[in-house]
C-alpha cells in the first residue's frame, strides 16, 4: 500500500504525549507548531500516490511500495531511487532533513544484510517489510543526551540518563533514559532507537536497537520551541511556516518494547555493525546527499533571482560571487552523481553508492552550507533589512500606497519583491534559518566524526600507489649512493 496524505494525517491522530510550552499537546495535526510540516509531508504522500509521478516498484514479495524503501540492485536502481528522492526533495525545497525517505533508506540498508543481526534478524525483516507495506513514516533518536560527554554512558552519574535496558520479561523490555535529536519524531509513526556514538565495554545495558510506536505508554517528547508558532502568514514566513520539523528530546519512562520490535540487545559490537556493515548508513547518507543537492540549488537560485531583480547581476563582483555558488552547487551535485555512477555491488548484491565521492561531500557539507548562506547575505544586502513588518502593510489603506511606491524594483512590482525577500530572510535570518545552519553544520555529527568518515573511506592505496612509483623512478646520484 502506498498511503496518500489524508491517510498519513489520519494515522497521526493517536495517543501520542508531546508536550509544548507547558502543554500537552491533543492533536499533532492541528497544534499551530506541528500543523505546517504536517501538511508538507502530507503532501509527499500525496505526491508518491500520484502514478503520474512514477514514485511506486513492485518489491521482491511481490506488493507494491513507495520507492524510498528500494533495496537498490544496480546503478538503474540507484538513479530510479534517486529521481523518486529528488521529488520529495523538490517539494519541501531540501528544508526537510527527516523526512520519510531518510530512515526508510537505513532500514533498507538494515534488511539487506539481516545476519548483522544474529538472532534478531527476522525482526529485522518483519519490520522493513511491514513498514515498506505500511508506507510508515518512521524516524530515529540515536544520539544520547549530552550530560557529560567524557564519560561513557555506563559511567554517568544516573544509571538511566541515555536509554538503557531496565528489565527483562518474557515478552520483552523495559526501557528507561532518553535519547536525541527527535527531528519529525512529533509526526512520524514509528520511532527507531540507537546508539551511534562509540559505546565502550560496560556499556551493554545501552548497546540496543528497536522500533517502538509513537502513542507507546510512557513515551514523551519534548520539542524545542516552534518556529512556525506566531507566525500569521506563508507569505512573510514561507518556510518557518511550512517546514519547520521540529526536533525532540524522547524520555522513555520504563517504555515496553515487545521481543519482535528489538534489533539489537546488549550487543556493543552489533549496535556499531548496523550502521557500517550494512548499506544502511550509505543508503541513509546517500538521500541525505539527494536532499541537499536540491536545497543548494534552491539557494543559489534565490541569490541569482535576487541579483536579477536589483540589477546587479551585470555586475562583474556580483558574477563572481554567482559563479562561486555554482561551482558550490556542482560539486555537491557532482559528487552524488559520481558517487552513483562508482557505485559497487556487495557481496549481498545491493549497489552501493561509491563511499569515496559520497563521504567525501557528506565531509564538507557543513562548510559548503555555510559558504552558501555567506554568499547569499552578501548578495541579498542590506535590503532585506527593509521590509515591512508583515503583509498587513500592503493592504491597510493607509499605508499600502506607501509599501507600494518606495518598496519594488525595475520591473518587479512590491508584492513580487517583497516576497521574494522574505523568502531570503527566512533563509539567513530568521530562527528558522539559524536552526538550519547549525542542523547543516552537525548533520551527521560533529566534523571531526565526518571528516574520518572521508578519510577512511577515500581509499588512499591509489594515491600512495602514484607516489611510490614516482619516488621509485628516481635515486641518489651513483657516487653519493657507493658511499651511502
């Protein structure tokens, strides 16, 4: 089953405790926080839905999916996977970083090679094929809370600061700690819990993988502060409005996890293998890549419009700083492209995306975005400054003529500028954008984490191969080599 948006509004509608500003909240889909992203990925559903938009394959059993949960087979079914990635990404203009389609892609990776698991690898399987067929939304906490991050977590001063393993049943566990950075969790389905970070001996209790459904008893989130709340219009805030995920702090208060939805018990080196050995941390990082391809376009594309509008793209410091952009824009791409194009089949025979040009951008991608964000204030300049306070502006009768006659450009009347610059503004400016350059910033962890990913992924026998050769064609002069 492919699910369209009514359905995915519909199965939000539970007992889900999410508090906000003091409060619970009684319907995830219509709290003015949530209600926007809501929406926006509704309108994914929608979109994948549609047989216009070729976003459906047939599985392997036989049923019919959304493509974001492809086990892709060959480099035809990288690009297959990539087009149908691209649309959702096009669809929330790369603002989206948890959308449905980035676990999806960690538990394809995860079903691919299910004897990581050992002797919970038909849960494994039973999951994906059930969340596949389902058409779920599932997102993930595994991050543990920053307490004090030079310990590990068995050595905290609670036992359950991180979520950890308070009891074991006959029909399961009990959980209890918390666990980060909940982006979407507020309005997915099903939540996946881990540990990414290196776990250390003594910290088996910790060392677990499950699924647990969002209204599960016990669990609570607790969502940073909206930037969609206060916010009257799409018009002056367009992305706070429709984008905005949210990101939560999950407290499992002695949670229930049944046998069939744990992947990994007390198992230090199974909770690293997950992500490594299989695909999943390709395949994950591979959509995450899709995904900000299409935001640096968006952005780039904001600053060439911008500069068209106030005539400075005549400019040759203005071509500069574009060109710049481009050739930001096309490494990203580049390197997704590449990364596809290598692309290598496992002994599993799952295509891979070629780790050196995928880690390699997913190296720089907090440098990258903020170089674009850099360029794009210096192009947008002081005038973004000078807008007026909302929309309301334009329509009183006694200042609309005003907003009207001073605020416009050569050829582009007030309403088309203004709302082009506040477009830009909720870019670079507002607590929306702040929020997203630091999301940029620690995307797949801090940089030094993501940077050894690029190095131990480079291959660097190629590269040592030349220089070997090279040092090998040449030798000390003979006379000075008798007396060595």
């Amino acid at each position: 089953m492919v699910r369209n948006g009514n359905q995915y509004v519909e199965s939000l509608k539970d007992n889900r405790r999410i508090y906000i500003n003091g409060e619970m909240v009684d319907d995830v889909t219509t709290h003015p926080a949530f209600a926007g992203i809501t929406q926006s990925f509704a309108k994914l559903y929608d979109l994948a839905a549609d047989p216009k938009n070729d976003m459906t394959y047939t599985t392997e059993d036989g049923t019919t999916a959304n493509k974001i949960f492809m086990i892709p087979r060959s480099r035809e079914d990288l690009t297959v996977r990539r087009r149908a990635i691209t649309q959702w990404a096009e669809a929330t203009c790369g603002f989206a970083g948890r959308s449905p389609d980035h676990v999806a892609g960690f538990l394809a990776g995860f079903a691919s090679y299910p004897e990581v698991f050992g002797e919970y690898q038909q849960n494994v399987l039973d999951f994906y094929k059930y969340a596949r067929d389902e058409d779920l939304f599932v997102t993930y906490v595994i991050i543990p809370p920053q307490v004090d991050r030079s310990k590990a977590a068995h050595e905290q001063e609670e036992k359950y600061l991180p979520v950890g393993v308070l009891e074991e049943r006959e029909d399961g566990i009990i959980v209890r700690g918390s666990q980060m950075l909940g982006t979407s969790s507020a309005v997915s389905n099903y939540l996946f819990v881990s540990c990414i970070t290196p776990l250390r001996p003594g910290d088996e209790d910790y060392a677990i993988s499950f699924v647990v459904p969002m209204d599960a008893p016990g669990l609570k989130l607790y969502p940073r502060p909206s930037y969609a709340m206060g916010k009257e219009s799409v018009y002056d805030y367009p992305l706070s409005t429709q984008f905005d995920e949210s990101d939560s702090l999950m407290v499992f208060d002695d949670v229930f996890i049944p046998w069939k939805h744990i992947f990994v018990y007390k198992n230090i080196e199974a909770t690293r293998d997950q992500f490594h050995k299989t695909p999943a941390h390709v395949l994950g990082n591979n959509q995450a890549q899709i995904r900000l391809c299409t935001k640096v376009k968006f952005l780039i594309g904001i600053a060439r419009k911008i500069t068209q509008v106030g005539g400075t793209d005549k400019f040759p410091q203005v071509q500069e700083r574009l060109g710049e952009l481009a050739s930001l824009a096309a490494t990203v791409e580049g390197m997704l492209l590449a990364s596809e194009y290598e692309c290598s089949l496992d002994i599993n025979g799952v295509a891979r995306p070629h780790q050196r040009y995928l880690y390699g951008i997913v190296g720089m991608q907090d440098k990258i975005y903020a170089s674009v964000i850099s360029i794009l204030r210096e192009l947008v300049g002081g005038g973004v400054l000078q807008m007026p306070s909302s929309y309301h502006e334009m329509v009183n009768p006694e200042t609309k003529d005003d907003i009207r006659q001073y605020i416009r450009a050569t050829g582009v009347d007030s309403e088309t500028r203004i709302q082009l610059y506040r477009l830009a503004w909720d870019v670079i400016g507002s607590e929306f954008a702040g929020r997203h350059q630091q999301y940029e910033m620690f995307y797949n962890g801090a940089p030094f984490v993501v940077r050894g990913h690029a190095f131990r992924n480079y291959g660097y026998q190629e590269p040592l191969a030349l220089v070997d050769q090279f040092l090998s064609s040449y030798s000390l002069p003979k006379a000075v080599a008798q007396e060595v």
